[in-house]
C-alpha cells in the first residue's frame, strides 16, 4: 500500500541540502518512493500533514539503556569518580531490570524522533543472562531498530583497571557469547532491524587482548566496532601510565582505527589525532550533554568536520544525560560548537544533518538518515503551529533553535511508531511504572 504524506516541508538531509517548502514524501511499503513539491502523485492513501515540518528519524550514535534505572546520582562527580560510585550498583542488573530499562528508554528515544538507536551494553554480572535479549525484545515491541551491542570488560581494579573486579569477564566467553548473539539476533541488508555490533567499553576496563581479538571477531563476521575514547583528561594520562601512549595512539597500535571503528565522545582529540580519524575514516559519537554533565569538557566538533571526519550524535547514558531526547542533542551540538568557535561554528541545518545523515554515516547504514527514493520510509513529523515556533520566519532554524519537543509522528519502516505525539505500540505510563518498580530495587 503507498501513502502520500503531503502539506509539509520536507527536509532531506541528502547530500546538497535540499528542502521542498510546499512538499510531499511518497511511501510504499517500508520505502521512499519519492518526494518532492508540486504536483502530487497518485497514492492509495494520503495524508495531510497541516504544514508540518518532515525530517529524517534521528539516530543515536551512543547510549547505554540499563542507565535509566540510575538517574541523578554522583550529581559533582568527574567520569573515574561518577564509575566507580555507579559501578557496584550496576552489578545488579538483570533481565528483567534490562527489559524495563530498555523499553523506558528507546521509548523517550522515538517520542523525540529517533527512529534507529545503538546502544553500548556492557556490564555483565556473573550469572546472569538474557539482557542483551531483553533490549531486542523491547525495540522490536516498540518499533524502532536497534543496533545492541555485546559490550565487555575484562580488565579489572585489582588488574590496575577501573571497574570492580566482580563485573569483569573472561575473553573466551565473551568472544563466544557475542558470536552466539550474532547467530540469534544480528540482521543483515537493508532495513534490517536489529544488529549487533562489538564493542569492548573503554581502554581503562579491558586488555589489550581483549581489543585486538574483538577487532578480528568483527572483522571475521563482517561486523562494526566501537568503544569510549578521549573522553576526560585524566583518561589519557592513565593511558600513558598504562601504555605509554596516548588513546588514540594506543587504538593505532591495536588495529583499532578504520571505516568499521567508531568512538564515542572524543572530547580531547590532537590536531594529529584528528588527522588519524579523518584518514582512516574512523567516526565520532559526539555526546555534548553528557560531556557537559560530568564536566568533561566539549568535543572540537567544527574541527572534526572540516577535517572529513564521520560525525554522529549520541544521548550517552541516562545517568550522565538524565534525558533520554536526540532532538535536545541537536540542540546542543549546535550550541557548543558555537560556544567554542562563535555564532558560525554551526548552522541549525548542520546539526540536523549530525543527527540524521551523519549518525547514519557513523552506524554504516547506508539505507535511513535521510528521505530519497530507495531507502527506508524512517521519517519524523514535528507540528509548527506550536507557541514556541510562532513567529520563526525559518521553520527549520526555529525548530532546532526552540528544542526539544515531542515528535508528533514517527514512522519507521513505513510503520507509525509515534501518532498524535503518542507511542502506538506500548502505553507510556505503563512503561513508567514498570520503570520506576525496578528502579526502587537499586536503592536510592
């Protein structure tokens, strides 16, 4: 069946840029027809969209789920500090907690137009199973795609490493358990709408071994590969303790720098790590609330661009960004790229496209971040007839400048995940209550 969605003004996001002020998007089955202004093609159905702005569903580069059970805590703390607090409570995490974390957070996602979200997960108790699982199973009941990672730490406080030596694993198994969860879970070609990627959590909480070997399992199953990097000062001078380099000179030596790599906040990068990034393709997960929250500092993002580095935009996780929405990121990219470099750092459109095409870009998704024929029919609608956008003579820059609102629609795979600025698949109060049940267990 073909909807035309039309009254709108639809903002691509494709490579020049272009926007249809009096547009329409044509959607057949799970994919974009066409789109464009003017005369409208026949449809089996049509919408009417009132004038409403069109984008691309945004796409979360960065954020770790099970997070939301922890919220507000370590409030003064920096990153080493904000750990190893979070740490021991974390180690009581299980599948059931995974489930509920996980629905309560994809479900904040999609209500601020985020159609596709990776999400870094890498605390593994001992014993405990299914929640990697757990995580599918809510994306797949709300509708979103999902790209789960089967994260891992091996490098223990008694190892020298950061986390307690309770909730690290041994190599083999979780080499074994993350090619089983490929096995299970992983989709491949376009559309897909869970995937499974690798990713070892930082070079504080795991072994060289464990780096290098992960690389090749991914290499091996034609996989993607991320991990924390750069994001405090005090994490490259425990690298130079360590390993006698700095973090990305430590992910070079590994093998760890490509077109499959990408990693999440980078907020101290070198003009000649920049360099590094741009010339082996590998990207960035820009998380500027997170940053900001911990006192991390602010990514050189304009830099990164410039230089062709692959940029994308994450949430991080909602105990260092208590607010689960993508839209505010764009936000805030937009900001703090400005507060660095002044009031053309960044343009509205340019931290539209971090949120859509560039975290497209990072995930290897060469099929969503933005609306041309031939690829997914992922898409967001945002009402402008909002107190807030009144008066904005460019709806787009009024938009990302009077952020976040709640998307009206959000249709992924041509399916309405989002209607009338509500979740149709699940009841948002009841994923809250359920949220805030399993909460109670991790204390205050």
């Amino acid at each position: 069946m073909s909807t035309l969605y039309t009254s709108c003004w639809v903002v691509t996001c494709d490579a020049d840029g272009t926007e249809h002020e009096s547009g329409w998007l044509l959607v057949d089955g799970g994919t974009i027809a066409a789109v464009g202004s003017g005369s409208e093609p026949r449809a089996d159905e049509r919408v009417d969209l009132g004038g409403a702005l069109v984008t691309p569903g945004l796409v979360n580069t960065h954020h770790h789920l099970y997070q939301t059970l922890t919220r507000a805590r370590a409030q003064q703390a920096d990153l080493f500090a904000w750990l190893r607090e979070l740490y021991p409570v974390w180690a009581g995490i299980d599948a059931e907690a995974e489930y509920a974390a996980a629905r309560t957070g994809l479900a904040e996602l999609a209500l601020s137009g985020c159609s596709t979200v990776f999400d870094h997960h890498y605390v593994f108790p001992k014993g405990r199973t299914g929640l990697v699982e757990a995580e599918a199973q809510a994306a797949r009941e709300l509708g979103v795609r999902l790209i789960a990672s089967r994260g891992s730490m091996d490098l223990g406080v008694s190892d020298g490493g950061l986390p307690p030596d309770e909730l690290v694993e041994d190599i083999d198994a979780v080499l074994a358990d993350t090619e089983r969860l490929v096995g299970e879970l992983h989709e491949t070609g376009a559309g897909a709408r869970v995937q499974i990627a690798v990713a070892p959590c930082s070079p504080f909480s795991v072994t060289k071994r464990l780096m290098t070997e992960s690389a090749a399992l991914a290499r091996r199953l034609g996989l993607t590969l991320h991990t924390h990097l750069a994001e405090t000062t005090e994490e490259e001078a425990y690298c130079m303790e360590l390993y006698g380099a700095t973090p990305v000179e430590y992910l070079t030596d590994l093998g760890w720098l490509g077109d499959d790599v990408w990693c999440a906040h980078c907020v101290h990068l070198s003009a000649d790590d920049t360099a590094d990034f741009a010339g082996s393709n590998t990207g960035v997960a820009h998380c500027p609330t997170s940053n900001l929250r911990l006192g991390a500092g602010v990514a050189p993002v304009r830099e990164y661009l410039d230089a062709g580095v692959r940029v994308g935009l994450g949430v991080d996780g909602s105990a260092s960004n208590e607010r689960g929405d993508l839209l505010f990121e764009v936000k805030q990219a937009l900001l703090v790229a400005r507060g660095r470099g002044g009031p053309s750092a960044m343009t509205a459109r340019e931290a539209l496209r971090l949120g859509t095409r560039g975290g497209a870009s990072v995930l290897r998704r060469d099929d969503i971040g933005s609306l041309e024929p031939g690829k997914r029919a992922d898409f967001a609608v945002w009402r402008t007839d909002g107190l807030e956008l009144g008066g904005a003579a460019d709806p787009v820059a009024g938009f990302v400048l009077s952020a976040p609102h709640r998307v009206d629609r959000l249709v992924v795979e041509g399916e309405d995940v989002v209607r009338s600025g509500a979740l149709v698949r699940a009841d948002e109060g009841e994923i809250a209550r359920a949220q805030r049940e399993q909460a109670r267990r991790f204390g205050p």
